[in-house]
C-alpha cells in the first residue's frame, strides 16, 4: 500500500529534507502531480485528474481489480502508470497484456506516442520494437513489453516482469491468465482493468478477491455523460435492466452469462499465412474485387446494416472438409443500392453457389431485390430470419426437429471451429467479436444472444448455413423447409 503524503512529508522534514527537495519528491510520488507536469490532454491542456479517479491513480497497492463501465478513464491510468514507471521504476519490467489485438495496438500506439513526443521523456527512449510484439526500452534499463495472449496464452511464456497491467481482462481466456500467472516476479504488481460481460471468469473471480483494491467506476462518473447519452445507450442497449447496460454503463456483473464460442478453438482455426483480403469502403468508394479466388465452390455471408451499423460480407470457399475465408468487405455508411451492386460485383467474380443474407430491416429488401434480377437468383439467394426456426429432418420416432435459425447457425460454427474444418485469417476485428459474444438463458429455457459487435458473426452465420443447405445430402435440400417469419 502507499505511503500517506502527509506522513511521508513529516518524516522528510524530519530527516532534514529541503522545501525544493520535498516539492520535487511530491511530483514523483504523487502520479496525479507527476501527470499534471508532464502530459497533456487531447487540448494540449495540463492532465487534471477527476475527483473519483484519485484514489486509484495514486494506489500503491499489489493487487488492483477494477470493474467498469466503458468511458471513464481506464487507459489514462494505464497511461499514467506506464510513464510513472518508466521514470520511477527503472531497471524494472512491465507488461502491458490484452486477450485481442484490438484493443493492445491503440493502448501501445498511444504510449509510443506520449513517449516520443514528450521532451523529458523521448531521449530516454534507446529501443523500439513493433513485431513480433511491443517492446520498448529506456535508458534508464526500464523496459515495457505490450503482448497479445495468443492461444491458450503462448505469448506470455518466457516473461519475468515486475509489473503487470491486463486492459479488458473480461475478454482474457482461462489459459492465458494461466500463463500470466507464472510471468509475475514475486513480489510484483497486478492492476487488471475489465469492463463486465456477465461471464463467471477469471475477471470475475478476480472481483471477489479480499486480497486486492477494489475500484467500481461507472460511464456516469464521466463529467461528460449527460441525461441525453444515457437515454440513448438505454435506447440502444435494450433498457437499464438490459445485460448490455448493466455491463457497460454500470459496470456491473449482473445476471451470469456464457461465452457462446471457445476462443482456444478459434485460434486454432486462425492460419496467419492464408491468401485473404481485407476492404473497407465508405459511401461512394470505388470497389474492385480483388483476386483471392481459390479453386471450390464459394459462398457469401452478409449481414447488412447502413447508417449507425456497418454491413460485413465473408466469402468463403469450399476445400472439403474445410471452408475457408478469402474476403471480407466491410461497409460504413453504404446505401442498399450500392450495397445490392457490391453483392452482384462479387458474385460475377466468385459465382457463388449460394448468398446468405440477414433479412432484418436491412437486409429483406436487398434480397427481393436480387431474386426479382432471375430464377438463378432465386436459386442462389437464401434469405434467413434470425428470429425464425428451422426445420430438420425428423427426429427417430417420426416427430419434426424444428430448432431457432440463430440457435442453429451458432451451432454449425461451433461444430467446425471444434472441428478445425474452418479456416479463418489473422484478421482482429473478427477475434475480438468471437472473444467477446455472449449469451444467456430466458425464464423458458430460450437462448438470447446479447446485441453488440457481432456483425462478422452474423455474416459468418449466413454463409455456415448457406453452405449446409447446399451440401446437405450431396446437395438435395427437399428434406428440409425452412419457416422465414416476416418474410
């Protein structure tokens, strides 16, 4: 625990200490004067901490756990321990550890930056390194490493620090805190920072223990919040009773959830040398299909969104057992129009065998559209109501297997990433949403889905299924109907 300031300055003065040698100790012991003298905020203005971010900032504790919402100054913190300890803690070690590359890339970006381009910290900095992981080393011998766990937490072997920080530590599996265990010096400092997903975890056990501080910040404490945002994430969210804002406005565990796919298996399904392309395009970007094909029959997954949603598309090809991802294409902002346009470019390159489209608000009129192009659209189009059931073929005593459309694609993605018979490329924004999708079980016994980032899914969804349908008994689908509410 730390030292009480004021009874360090009583003892300081005791032993003799000078006014200018305490002052200069105080802006080094106390990280909120250390910020305020040496980083800026986003207007150039001096670093004020808030009041509620105080007792954290200026903590001395081993173990530190916080639980909260998203928006409340976690990575300022992190960014303020990061530098104290470059100047503080030198001939030491720290590690600054993410389950997903999404979120350590723009962490280590902004420290690199702070770094380079603050004057009393850039000619302390002898050392960069980007790849195969962040590493940076200062004059002082003060190093600081930014890692990725990787499967079952490979990343971490090898690692001796004095200092570790672990950012959206909900997302972390249970094999890689396993490993980040042993990367901890005796005697070395935990901070763990995570922003609740209703998972029984490691995060969550982390929450209970008596043998660390414990911080609980939700989005509201940010001056910025105002009444209209909070409506609006309550809006969007589903309700202040919803998962979604319990976790992340709140900041608080809530009801159990469960994590809907093995981020092990997935992992294992990720082949980093694989031939794939990644687009991104706004309203009115050019698009030209790149050459990613690969013998196989090809099949396209979309889920489609316009205006606060982005809309994703998979093309996936057939290499039994195997489907492999080639394309994704990612929209923002795109009108339908142009999006039906997109769909019909690529399938002049890739003549798909069969197109999944979400036909939610979206997506029901973009898939009308295409089959009203001609019967081989009508072929080729698959239209699914997430909402909706399936039927299967009958069950042994002759009784229909009617199973949810949403329920069911999940299954066929879990069953091919347990059965390493998918194939996905190192592409982050993908893992982070695999790491994150959760979902809970209703009064009656239902599977509910928690909304959010989930877009890649959903389109990895359409294209599983659409896939099914078309090999499913050598390609005869006669024995399966499907019933597509509202359509």
């Amino acid at each position: 625990m730390r030292i009480r300031t004021d009874e360090a300055r009583r003892l300081l003065l005791a032993r003799g200490c000078t006014p200018a040698a305490l002052s200069q100790w105080l802006g080094l012991h106390e990280r909120s004067r250390f910020a305020r003298g040496y980083l800026r905020d986003a207007r150039g203005r001096a670093w004020t901490v808030r009041p509620y971010q105080r007792e954290s900032l200026e903590s001395f504790a081993v173990r530190k756990v916080h639980c909260d919402g998203r928006d409340v100054g976690k990575t300022a913190e992190i960014e303020i321990a990061a530098c104290w300890a470059m100047v503080a803690c030198p001939d030491t070690e720290m590690l600054i550890a993410t389950q997903c590359e999404n979120h350590l890339f723009p962490l280590m970006q902004r420290l690199l930056r702070r770094f380079q381009l603050t004057p009393a910290f850039a000619p302390s900095l002898v050392e960069v390194k980007r790849s195969p992981s962040w590493f940076l080393r200062f004059s002082n011998g003060f190093v600081l490493w930014g890692r990725i766990a990787g499967p079952h937490g490979m990343n971490f072997q090898g690692l001796h620090v004095d200092w570790q920080i672990i950012d959206e530590a909900q997302e972390m599996t249970d094999s890689a805190w396993g490993e980040l265990y042993q990367a901890l010096n005796g005697g070395g400092r935990r901070w763990v920072y995570g922003v609740p997903n209703g998972l029984r975890n490691t995060f969550y056990r982390m929450t209970q223990m008596r043998n660390a501080e414990h911080y609980n910040w939700p989005s509201s404490l940010n001056p910025e919040y105002t009444p209209e945002k909070d409506a609006e994430l309550a809006l969007l969210y589903g309700g202040r009773d919803s998962p979604g804002y319990v976790h992340r406005v709140l900041g608080q565990h809530g009801s159990p959830a469960h994590a809907v796919f093995n981020l092990d298996d997935y992992m294992a399904c990720v082949d980093e040398g694989l031939a794939f392309a990644s687009i991104s395009l706004g309203e009115g970007d050019a698009f030209d299909v790149p050459d990613v094909r690969i013998p196989g029959d090809a099949y396209l997954g979309c889920d489609l969104g316009y205006a606060r949603d982005p809309s994703e598309f998979v093309v996936f090809v057939s290499d039994p057992p195997h489907l492999i991802n080639v394309l994704r294409v990612n929209l923002r902002g795109v009108n339908y129009a142009r999006q039906q346009e997109i769909i019909t470019e690529l399938d002049a390159v890739f003549g798909f065998r069969g197109i999944g489209i979400d036909c939610g608000n979206n997506g029901r009129a973009v898939a009308h559209n295409l089959m009203n192009q001609g019967p081989e659209w009508c072929e080729k189009i698959h239209a699914f109501e997430f909402g909706s059931a399936i039927d299967l073929e009958p069950l042994p005593d002759g009784r229909p297997d009617r199973r949810p459309m949403k329920t069911f694609m999940t299954e066929l993605l879990q069953r091919r990433l347990a059965e390493r018979s998918i194939v996905f490329p190192h592409l982050p924004d993908r893992e982070s949403q695999y790491a994150s999708h959760t979902y809970s079980v209703g009064v009656s016994g239902q599977v509910l889905f928690e909304k959010g980032n989930d877009h890649l899914i959903d389109a990895d969804r359409c294209a599983v299924l659409v896939h099914y349908l078309d090999t499913r008994e050598q390609g005869s689908t006669s024995a399966l109907n499907l019933r597509l509410d509202a359509f």
